[in-house]
C-alpha cells in the first residue's frame, strides 16, 4: 500500500441529514417507514428517505395517468414542454454543487466526478428540449390521387423510470428529459441507497413549471415499489437500468401485460490494444476506464485484450499508472477513486479476485480492501490481474469494482472472437493506427456502442444501449427518444366516390 496514491479524511463540514420524501401529484409526501443511508466513505448517516409500498405506487400511477389522458402535457404545443425542459437545464447548472455534495456522499464517488455528472446532465436535458420541437412524422402522397397517407408519433402514455445507485442523476436524466419531451408522464424509483439527487432534481421541476402530476416519485426497495411499477396495468412503459439478472425478472413480470420494456444492463466491456497503438494514450484510457467512478460503471473497461508481443509491457505502464491515481476520500478535489458502494459489495469484489488468483491468475497490483485513514472501511485496492483465462470468473462476470483483467492475442480474428466470448455487448474499444483494423473491428464487435483510439466519450446526440444480456432498447440521441413515441398510420380518402364499391348497390 505504501506505493499506492492515498488521500487520507480532509476536513469538510458535512451537511445536514438529506430528508428525502415521496413526491405525488405535485405534493410531497413522508411519513411511515424511513431508510437511512449510511455514507460508504465518510460512515455516517446522510439522508433519510421514506419508504413507499403500494399505496404511494397506485397514488403516483393514478396521478401520472390522470395528467397524460387529461392532456395537461402530452396535448401541449412542444414548444411550451421545451420550455420547461429548458428551465430545468438552467436550474441544475445554478444548483450542481448541493446535488454533487449529497450524491458523493451516498454513492462514495470522487466529488469532481459527481460535479461533472450533474453538470453534464444539463446537456441532456437542453438536446430533449430540442428534440421535442423538432420532431415530425411522414407524409405520403404518392399512394395515388384520392389517397393520402400521415404517419405521427404519439407519446407512449405513462412510463415507469427505475434507475440504479452508480449515476443516480446521470442516468435518471437518460430517461426522464426524453420521456417528458415526448409527452409522457411518468413515475420514477431511484436506488434506495441514492434517492436524494433525484428528490432534489423533482424540487427543480416543480420550479419550472411542470404541471402537477407529470412526474412522480416514489421512494422505496424494488420489492414492493419497483416490482408494482412493472406490473401496474395503468403503466404503458418501464424503462430500467441495473443489473442483468433483474432486468429479466422485471421482463417476465412485465410480460403479463405486455407493456414496453426498455433495459440497460451489465457489461464486461474489452478494450483490445494493437501492437501499432500509442501505448501511452491507450495505457491511460485503460487506467481511466477501469477506475472511473470506483470501476461500478457499466461502460468500465474491466478486461483488456493485448497482443502478447506488448502484453508484458503495457501492463507494466497500467500498473505504474495505476500507482499515480488518487485514491481516497471523495471529498477531495484531487480524488479520483473513491468508496464502494455497500460492505457486501466490497466484499464481493474481494470474492472474485481471490477465486481468480486460486485459479493461476497472477496479481500485479492490489488485491484486496484498501484502509484510508480517518474514513469508513468500505475502499478497495487498485487491482490488476494478468494471466487470465477466458473460463475464469472474473473474465466472464461483471465484477463492478476497481479490478482490470488482462487477456492476450496473436491475431484480429482471435480478439474480435475474445470480445465476443461473452454474455454482455454493451461496448467494446480498439487502439491502432491502422484505420483497417480500426473498421474490421467495428464490424466484428458485438456492442452496441465501439470506441477506436478512446474510451468512454459520449454524446447526446449519439443513441446508447448494448446487444445480447446488455439490454434491449437504446438511450438518449434521437433513437432514445423514439423509444418513447408510439407509432399511428392515418389513411385517408380525398374523395367518396373514386373507389368500386365493394359490395354492389342496387339498381333503382
């Protein structure tokens, strides 16, 4: 540990408690049960939240329904549903430090990355705006001269949004914006270990003007909350991101209605590094890839495949980089790694790198929880693992911590076919300075998002979402918001009498 990079506790006034409540029909709702959250770094109590059951859940569906069939939002021009949006934009980059300090401290990532997330989120929320004023359907003219055809798109009703503890605000503001530009209304669940971020981005709707009802919000576990908002017949849409294996559990129970289902799962994402790559960029996009936002990420480029001409000497560049990143208390500007999220967590990830080193793996770096002085016990290790097989555990399964693994390769053929030796196809990267092999790559990799010569740059604009176990359905970009319009075909008849009729009329 002593060659590792640590900032130790600094000395930072923590705010009050976060009271996080329920909001419903425009109202803010508490009372009942409560669940505390306990800051992974700093051990402390952090926010108080309550816990809904299936009253708040049939209250916020019956809201939210209410003000979509009432038209209150779907039926208005989508210039004045922009303008809203807008203001929202507005709000979060006037209000990123109080929502960037809170989430650090219940997710125990770095506050520079929380600031950026939260920032960044209004980007999103201005394209949505955008998006809604510039959508269209089709015409069709061409059917023949007493015909005419108009294809419009529709807001899909009410949608269900759940979203995960890792990018509580990214990821809500993913979904929400472009679930609001469409028309939608909507009832959101965030993670009970991270609600607080999205409670405060419901204060700055209602600051903007949108109109009660239009988003809900309901505090609580997955079993009761987030298990009657898939089923709940009321609901025409749920939109997840998590875990793979609860995104089939929510697809099967969603099936007895046949509602739509959109999904963002796991990944166990590879940057493969060519021979003729700049091994200094590649070097420090892979220690960038595994370690932002404490590797629980699910575009975190957890295997590497290296040709193993290179393979000794850029882990050896990985390791020393990976001796530079400031790990340590979230609270410090410098940090770059911060807490794991839960204590079982943290243990899991120790399971899979001890299972992997009994296996024949070899460890470069780390290995094991990490202590920092004056902070909660919940830290660990930055960890790289060489001598990886691809039957291993820790190749295969989506570890969701701070730990690279390293897979080698002769040919192209044999990495497309170790980028492709997985459950997941969320996303996948190449380096090479050969733009040949740069585009056999693309064409070979079964992801839905690849990267050449970087990592992890996203767009608004650019639709994201995974092939095979990594979901189904796309996020943000024009193809995100599609996602939630319904598609109607009008056919109409210029005149009455053009046609033979069908059946034959009688002879006066």
């Amino acid at each position: 540990m002593k060659d590792l990079t640590i900032n130790t506790a600094t000395a930072f006034d923590l705010p009050p408690v976060f009271a996080a409540r329920h909001l419903i029909d425009g109202a803010w709702i508490d009372g009942g049960d409560t669940f505390e959250r306990v800051s992974p770094s700093h051990d402390v109590v952090v926010s108080r939240a309550c816990l809904g059951g299936a009253a708040e859940v049939n209250a916020a569906v019956a809201a939210a329904r209410r003000a979509f069939d009432a038209g209150i939002w779907s039926r208005i021009p989508a210039k004045d549903r922009a303008a809203v949006l807008l203001k929202v934009a507005d709000l979060i980059e006037a209000n990123v430090e109080r929502i960037a300090v809170q989430e650090t401290l219940e997710s125990g990532k770095p506050i520079a990355q929380a600031r950026g997330e939260v920032g960044g989120a209004a980007d999103l929320w201005r394209y949505a705006a955008a998006l809604a004023r510039t959508s269209h359907g089709d015409s069709h003219n061409s059917l023949g001269e007493d015909m005419l055809g108009v294809v419009v798109k529709e807001p899909i009703g009410v949608v269900s949004i759940i979203t995960p503890w890792n990018f509580p605000f990214w990821i809500l503001s993913q979904k929400l914006p472009f679930a609001l530009a469409a028309g939608c209304t909507v009832v959101v669940k965030p993670s009970e270990m991270t609600p607080s971020s999205t409670v405060m981005l419901g204060e700055l709707l209602i600051e903007a003007g949108l109109p009660a009802g239009v988003c809900n919000i309901v505090l609580g576990l997955g079993d009761p909350v987030g298990s009657l908002m898939t089923t709940h017949e009321a609901v025409d849409m749920v939109t997840f991101t998590g875990s793979t294996a609860v995104g089939k559990r929510i697809t099967q129970a969603a099936a007895g209605t046949l509602k739509k289902v959109a999904l963002e799962l796991g990944g166990k994402n590879p940057q493969v590094i060519m021979p003729d790559a700049d091994l200094e960029n590649a070097a420090d996009a892979v220690t960038f890839g595994i370690y932002f936002n404490v590797g629980q990420c699910c575009n975190s480029s957890s295997r590497i495949i290296v040709h193993e001409d290179i393979a000794q000497d850029f882990v050896a560049r990985v390791v020393e980089l990976s001796r530079k990143v400031r790990f340590g208390d979230p609270l410090d500007d410098s940090t770059q790694v911060g807490a794991i999220v839960t204590a079982e967590h943290n243990a899991k990830i120790d399971g899979y790198v001890k299972d992997a080193v009994a296996a024949g793996a070899r460890l470069e770096l780390g290995g094991a929880p990490l202590r920092v002085e004056g902070l909660g016990p919940q830290f660990y290790q930055p960890t790289v693992i060489s001598g990886v097989t691809p039957d291993m555990a820790i190749a295969r399964e989506e570890v969701f911590g701070p730990v690279l693994t390293v897979l080698t390769f002769r040919t192209l053929e044999e990495a497309i076919a170790l980028t492709n030796d997985s459950d997941y196809g969320l996303s996948a990267g190449i380096w090479s300075n050969d733009i040949h092999t740069c585009l056999a790559f693309v064409r070979g990799a079964q992801a839905g998002t690849v990267w050449t010569n970087t990592w992890m740059d996203g767009f608004p604009e650019l639709a994201f979402g995974g092939m095979k176990q990594s979901g189904q359905g796309r996020e943000i970009g024009r193809y995100g918001y599609e996602e939630f319009l319904e598609v109607k075909s009008l056919v109409m008849r210029v005149g009455r009498d053009s046609r033979t009729p069908w059946v034959a009329r009688s002879e006066d």
